[in-house]
C-alpha cells in the first residue's frame, strides 16, 4: 500500500469521526420547555415536568421513569389519563438525555436512582408515591422502591429490562470499548436503531406517530454527552438481567403489576415467567400486538391499566 494510499485510507476513517464529533453543541445550551424547570443537583442539572390535574384529589404523585435512550416525551399519551386519577405526575429526563445535563459519570443502577432520590429531595416530596418504570426505568424504580419501599403506594413496571437473553447487536456494540466509541460517534445512524420504533403506525388517536418520535428524539442527540451516556449505560448497567432488583421487590410484598406487550422484540414477554418467580404477586397485564413501544404506540390500552391500578 502506497503513503497516499495509506493517507486516504486513515483520512476516511477519521474524517466522520472528527466532523460529526465537531459538530455536536455544547449541552449547556439547551434550551427547556417554558412548562418544564431544571433541578441543581450534586451532579449536574435534570430536567423535569410537573404536570397537574384538574382536580387534585391526592396528596399521592405518580413518578415516570422512562428508558434507555428516549426521554420522557414518550409519556405524552397516557399523561390526560393518569391525571384522572387527581395526582400530580412527575415526568423527568435522565442525565445525558432529552433536556438535562450529561454529566461524566459511571452511568450503572446506582447512578440512575441515587439521582430520583436527589431529585424528590430537591423538590421536597414527602408524599407517598406511584412508581411507573418503563425499560430500563422497571428496575430503577424497582430498586428506588425496595430502598423507599414505606413511600411506595404501587410499583408499575412496562416491558421492564433486567430479562433479555439476547441483547440487540447494536447493544452488543456498545459494550466494546474503542470500537463502540468509534462507530456511534462516527456513525450516529447506528445508535437510532435501537430507538427505531418496532411499530410505524398506529390506530391510537393518543400514539405518537413516526415523524413525531424523530422531532422529540432527534434533539437530543445534537448535543455532547448524549452517546457517551448511552455508552457508560451499557457498560455499567446489566439490563440483560436485574432479577436481583425484582426479587427485593417480591420480598417486600409491593403491590406491583407490569404491562407487557406481546410482540416486543427488545425485552421478550417470555420474561415475565421469571419476573413471576421474582415477583409472585405481580399483576400481569397483557398488550395484544403490542411491541416494545407500548408506551406512545398504544398509549390508551397502557394508561387504562395504570389509571385502574392506581385510582
């Protein structure tokens, strides 16, 4: 091979590494929703939502724990029901997503609820609490439960991770140090395919469709931090399995139910077998032709379920 050979060569393989790297803006720059506020914690600032009833019948809040990469948008369409219930709901965005900071940390379990428990803190709420955990947010909220288990009302787990026995490649991708580094950030298309929603349509007047999901996604991923923190995630965190999480939660007797989608091809319902073993008084809710994205792609099934377990 030739020096000018060689000289393309290493330049085709730096160049869309350097150019989407250079062109990421600094996430100090977000600009928040003027309905959402910024919370000053020990590790950076997050993003969060109060949204409030109509009627407030209940000194009891439900808190949203969304997943892995797509940030709390993906509540919109169950938010007008869970409000039925009189409770204020607490929506907020994990450091290194949607609007909060992305801060260099060891992004593993403990991380994510030592932050929920800063945060309530923060906002001074002593009341007791609905916990709503979707993905990788099931065992967050399952650990955050067993350690807050005298605050806790009713554990709701979607499509919960901490039961997947063959990880999607491009989560295989991730656990690459170097490798992993270099092909999301040279390539971000990459990481998309794991937020890519199973289900392109829906007959949900309440769903968010394809286009919409790409204009509250995208955003985020315009900002520095955003792919390390999915990195640091799938490195530190185990979402293949978090029995240990759910067997605490089976111990402590939480009244629990989790909500599963019969198609979902990111976190199998064959999970729920073991989660019972974990749980055994677990409520077992059902989703038919449901895949992972229950949440916005059939939100009114979901927030029916929600909303009769906690009224």
């Amino acid at each position: 091979m030739t020096l000018t050979a060689i000289i393309i060569f290493i330049t085709l393989i730096i160049f869309p590494y350097a150019f989407n790297s250079l062109k990421l803006k600094n996430p100090k720059k977000i600009k928040i929703p003027l309905d959402g506020n910024h919370a000053k914690l020990s590790k950076g600032k997050i993003y969060y939502h109060w949204h409030e009833p109509e009627v407030l019948s209940s000194n009891e809040i439900i808190v949203l724990i969304h997943g892995f990469s797509t940030p709390s948008f993906v509540w919109n369409g169950i938010m007008e029901d869970l409000l039925k219930t009189g409770r204020r709901v607490l929506a907020y965005d994990h450091f290194g997503r949607g609007f909060s900071d992305r801060p260099n940390q060891k992004y593993n379990l403990n991380f994510y609820v030592d932050t929920l428990i800063e945060l309530l803190e923060f906002l001074e709420e002593p009341g007791d609490i609905h916990l709503v955990g979707y993905s990788m947010g099931g065992p967050i909220a399952a650990m955050f439960a067993h350690q807050n288990k005298e605050k806790i009302k009713t554990l709701n787990l979607i499509a919960p991770a901490g039961y997947i026995p063959d990880p999607h490649w491009v989560m295989k991708l991730f656990m690459f140090p170097l490798v992993g580094d270099y092909l999301f950030k040279a390539f971000p298309s990459i990481y998309k395919k794991i937020s890519a929603s199973e289900t392109q349509n829906s007959d949900d007047p309440k769903a968010i469709n394809q286009e919409e999901f790409e204009d509250f996604f995208i955003p985020q991923t315009l900002y520095k931090g955003f792919v390390e923190s999915l990195l640091s995630t799938a490195r530190n965190f185990d979402m293949t399995d978090s029995s240990d999480a759910f067997k605490k939660i089976g111990k402590d007797k939480i009244n629990t139910q989790v909500i599963w989608g019969d198609l979902d091809g990111v976190v199998p319902i064959s999970g729920y077998e073991s989660l019972k073993n974990d749980i055994p008084q677990v409520h077992f809710r059902e989703i038919k032709e449901g895949t992972h994205d229950i949440t916005y792609r059939q939100p009114t099934e979901v927030a029916k379920y929600l909303f009769d377990f906690i009224k």
